[in-house]
C-alpha cells in the first residue's frame, strides 16, 4: 500500500467509525526513515474531533481513534500520535 493509499484508507475508516467533524492525517514516515522494526509501515499524526468523542476521557478518545484503524495496525500502521481536537463555536 501506497502513502497515499494509507491516508486514504485511515480517512475512510476513521470517517465511517466516528463521523469527524474535522479530520487532518499527517504522514510523519519520511521523519523514522531507516526505523528497521517499521516494516515499511507508517508513522502518521491524527489531528481529530467528533461527536462521539462528547463526555469521554482523553483514554477512551484513543481508544475509539485505533478500535477505528485496527484494520490498518497490524501492517500498514506502525506508529501513531492522536491529538484530539478541541470545537468551539
């Protein structure tokens, strides 16, 4: 799988788990070049918010960001950083 591939497989699962108000996945890969345990899989930054996320703790927000992408960690993911963002009006 492509980078881009990636990203867009992330994009969707995350989008059809959780329905993101706002949603920006960064491929952080080209920064862990060489990282040997990686296996050719990447490293990516989720800047997130949804709905779902409403009166959970920050751990169960991550939680429910890899439930969405456990498909894509064993392979295409090899590290992720989630920043749960915050919505204001």
């Amino acid at each position: 799988m492509t980078a881009d591939e990636r990203i867009r497989a992330i994009h969707a699962l995350l989008t059809e788990k959780l329905s993101p108000i706002f949603l920006q996945i960064e491929d952080n890969s080209e920064e862990h070049a060489g990282h040997k345990s990686a296996g050719g899989a990447g490293h990516f930054t989720i800047h997130i918010a949804a709905p779902e996320f409403f009166g959970k703790s920050l751990i169960q927000q991550h939680r429910m960001v890899y439930g969405a992408v456990d498909p894509l960690m064993d392979g295409e993911i090899h590290a992720l950083s989630i920043q749960i963002e915050k919505v204001t009006d």
